[in-house]
C-alpha cells in the first residue's frame, strides 16, 4: 500500500508540477474584484495576478509555461468580457476548451487511437508502437472513456451555467471541476489502467523494448 501511494504521490507531481495556483486563483480574484469595482477592473486586476504569477515563475527559475498559459487564457477571456460587456464572456475560453477536448478524445475513441494513449506517450516518451499492442491499448481505450465521460458532465455543466449567467456557481464549479475532481480522475486513472495492463498480460515497455517473449511480468509502474 505504502508503494503505491508514492507511486500515486510521483504520478500527480508529475503532472500537476505545482502549478495549479496559476490558474486557481485568478479567477476567483476576477469575481471578487468585478463584483466591488465592476468589469474593467476585474479583468485588470486578474491579468496583473496571472502575470505576476509568470514573473515570479521566471525569477525563481521555474516553469513559466503553466502561468504563461493562464495569462494568455485571463487576457483573451478578459477581452471577450470587455467587448461583450458581459462577465461571463470571462469562462467562454475555457468551456471551448473543455469541449474540444471532449471532441478530441471522442474521435480518438472512433478511430481507435484512444487520447489516453497519446497523453502517455507525450508525457512520458514511451514508443508509440508499444500502446497498439492488442495486449495494451483495450486499457488506454478503456481509460479515454473515463476521460470522455467527465469532460462530457464538465462541460455539460459549464454551458448550462453559462447561458444561465450564473457566475459565482460557475466559478465554484470550474474550481470544483478542475482540481479537486481532476485529481480523483487521474488517481482513478492510473489504479484502473495498471490493473488493466496486468489483467491483459501484455509486456510492460522495457519488455516490449528488450523484444522479450512471453510471459511478461508486465508493466509494473506508470500508465
């Protein structure tokens, strides 16, 4: 039990790389200040906090991508707000967003190249070839549903409240959608493909790599 929370601890750094403050707290500050001292002055103070976030990020030498990434988000949503004159142009951006990429893994499912597979492969650089194996790719097939599934409700949600105007529930359901649930789905994720890949009894990718035959102790680490 003990391996695998690490294991767990390993996978979410890896993919989180403690940046989620980045794109957390601007949008809260937004609804703050615009409910105080109107639109103008939320989008201003909200893109001043995601650049900030960007000179602090390249000061300590850190990654800058993920604040980078959330002040072009802040400033292009901030600016649909503006032309609009309407608070809730804010979210537009990323509800589009949320709904490609439910687009995305839906095509990937049709085409059978499942989006989960490729998310691996990107972030962990395993050969491509590896996750069309019959023996893998049914867990990575299986997992881009549970992918599908969550974007489908999550932007499901995010249309209704948007056409509803309703920004404060909106907000609250972006944050409650976005870190905390995105943490469960990856957990989830991850035990169920690993149990997967075993049950499949296929190589794991230092096997497939070495060309060793069967039986394979399978993937014993990542997804």
């Amino acid at each position: 039990m003990k391996k695998l929370i690490l294991e767990l601890r390993d996978e979410l750094k890896m993919v989180l790389s403690g940046k989620s403050l980045d794109a957390i707290l601007p949008p809260f500050i937004y609804i703050f200040v615009n409910g105080k001292f109107g639109l103008l002055a939320a989008v201003s103070v909200a893109s001043f906090i995601a650049l900030s976030f960007g000179v602090y990020r390249v000061i300590k030498k850190q990654s800058w991508f993920y604040a980078l990434g959330g002040f072009i988000g802040v400033s292009l949503a901030g600016i649909l707000a503006l032309i609009a004159d309407n608070a809730s142009n804010y979210f537009l951006p990323g509800i589009i967003s949320n709904a490609l990429v439910l687009g995305i893994a839906i095509i990937s499912l049709v085409l059978d190249k499942p989006m989960a597979a490729y998310a691996s492969h990107l972030t962990r650089g395993w050969k491509l070839s590896w996750f069309w194996l019959k023996s893998i790719k049914p867990a990575y097939r299986e997992v881009t549903w549970i992918w599908t599934l969550f974007f489908l409700m999550r932007t499901s949600i995010q249309v209704l409240l948007y056409t509803q105007n309703d920004i404060n529930t909106l907000v609250w359901a972006n944050t409650l959608m976005g870190l905390p649930i995105t943490i469960l789905i990856l957990i989830l994720s991850y035990l169920y493909g690993i149990f997967r890949l075993r049950s499949l009894k296929g190589p794991g990718i230092d096997e497939y790599l070495e060309d060793k035959l069967p039986p394979f102790r399978g993937q014993t680490k990542g997804f």
